[in-house]
C-alpha cells in the first residue's frame, strides 16, 4: 500500500478525472498517475442509487506533480471550484537558472482552455507572477521567488478568505496551527490600511506549516461573491480511530456537509478525516456500501 503525504487535496471533478490528470501530469514536471481506483459495478455491490451512471467507472486518481501528491475524484457536477482555492507555484531562480523561461511555459499551458485572472506581469511582490485559471476550472499562481528568501516546495496549496470567510485568515492561521501537530507560522505579511473589504491588519499573505506541510493563506483585497467550496478538499490519514475523533472534533462544523469522513470546518474549508489504512479497508467486504452509510469514519464498522 503506497501511503500518501499526511494531508492530501482531493480535486473534485465532473466525470472527467482522468482527462484533467492526464493534462496536469503533461504540464508539470516530474509527475505521474500513482494508482486508480473504481466505483462498485452495481448496487448489488454497494453503489448507491444516485451513482448508477458511475458503475464500474474510475472513482479516484492519484497522482503526484513535482512530488507533491493529489487525488482526483471522478463524480458528478455537484461541486464546482473556485480561486477561493488554489496552488500556489513556486518558480526559484536559486534552484532552476531558467526558472523564468519554466514559468512563462507552465502558464502557457494552463491558459489552453483557460483564463487569466491576473497576468502574467511584474507585480510590487515578484518580477514575474500570473494567476491562472485551467480548463477544468481549478486555479494556480505562478510565481518566480526571491532567490534569497527562505526556500519553500514547488507547489503550496492557497486560501483565499473571501465573501463569508472576509478577513478570517488570520483566525483560520491560529486555529489551523493549534489543531495539527508539527506545525508553525511562517511568513506573515499585513494590510497597512484598509483595502476594500481586506481591514487594517488582515492578511495579506501568509504562509504556516501543518504537519510538516506548507500552506499560504490571505483576505481578499477586493469583493468575492464566492468561497470555499467541497471541489477541493484536504484528506487527513490518521493512524488510528483516536486521532479520527479528535480531528472531527476540530474540525466539522456543519453536521449537513458531513459524509464518508467528509466534514466542513466554520471557515468553510472542506476536509477528508480517512484512516491511513483505507485502501486496505475499502478491500474488506461490503466496504463501500458501509461507508456510504457513515458520516464520521468508524473503522471497526467496515470489519462487522
């Protein structure tokens, strides 16, 4: 059993999954389809009524770019992302001579299909940043970084508090930090004045680590009339039915959005609270049509 990165974003799409992973795996370096997995052939096996049209089809993806892994859930259109979500990717000249030439060529190839939220340009924060929305919907910030500031991975997943969530960064910093083990803040920039509905003292970005992975967090600077959505969700493999209860604890918040070991936290931000073990358990007999029935993930449920 290959065990992924301690927490893990899940990309929820509508029925074209392996479309969208077989493009990002093109577009970036380093990168490959790790393993699949597939829905029950029929109700007789657990397939809920609703998924009929799914039977037998891939149900997960998982894939790695640069490294870093993903999931791909192939569903339907219940769910649709937006830049309230996104990745940022970081381009250092200190490791790659030709990170600027790399970026400009990333950003090319996510346009295809795509849009341009900000373009690709020199900002006050980087001589060369665009922030790119993709085919499928999803979103990714090319930056090229200071050489001389403090390294950080490829690939670094970004909230965006905005809409409900205004100007919550900064809570969702402290309460994120106190909730996971192996984590800290990083960089931490402000607003020096208002900023639209971003207030004096909100974040302007930020960057903190939870297990030992980075993260990056900012307030909106300009009105959203969107936020987080259950498109991008962050699976957690915990070791234990312990460290499942304590994180479901912390962190659902919406007793509606809880499913499967899927939970909404108050920010808004989705999460996947799995054992570790779940390849093993979705193996065991019934095991789908069980876990279709929970909410929180109870691992003896799928041994009875």
């Amino acid at each position: 059993m290959r065990t992924l990165q301690k927490i893990t974003p899940n990309l929820w799409f509508n029925g074209n999954a392996e479309e969208a992973v077989n493009f990002y795996t093109s577009v970036f370096p380093n990168s490959q389809v790790l393993k699949k997995t597939y829905y029950p052939d029929s109700t007789e096996d657990g397939l809920a009524d609703f998924q009929t049209s799914l039977a037998g089809k891939v149900l997960t993806v998982q894939f790695s770019l640069d490294g870093y892994e993903f999931v791909a859930i192939n569903a339907g259109p219940e769910f649709k992302p937006t830049p309230a979500t996104s990745f940022m990717v970081n381009f250092d000249p200190g490791r790659d001579e030709n990170a600027r030439e790399h970026l400009d060529e990333m950003c090319g190839k996510l346009l295809v299909g795509g849009e341009a939220l900000m373009p690709l340009d020199t900002y006050d924060f980087s001589e060369r940043y665009g922030w790119v929305q993709d085919r499928f919907g999803y979103t990714w910030q090319l930056i090229l970084t200071d050489p001389e500031g403090e390294p950080r991975p490829f690939i670094i997943p970004s909230l965006m508090f905005g809409g409900e969530a205004q100007n919550q960064a900064k809570e969702a910093i402290r309460y994120y930090t106190s909730v996971f083990k192996n984590s800290q803040a990083g960089v931490v920039a402000t607003y020096p004045a208002n900023t639209g509905p971003a207030v004096f003292g909100s974040i302007m970005f930020a960057d903190f680590q939870l297990e030992n992975q980075w993260f990056a967090a900012m307030d909106s600077a300009v009105e959203q009339n969107f936020s987080f959505t259950e498109a991008v969700s962050f699976s957690v493999a915990c070791k234990n039915q312990e460290e499942i209860d304590y994180l479901w604890e912390k962190l659902s918040a919406d007793h509606q959005s809880e499913q499967c070991g899927w939970c909404k936290d108050k920010f808004g931000v989705s999460w996947q609270i799995i054992p570790e073990n779940i390849d093993e358990l979705m193996n065991l007999p019934d095991a789908f049509a069980r876990m279709m029935e929970m909410k929180k993930i109870i691992i003896t449920d799928f041994k009875k």
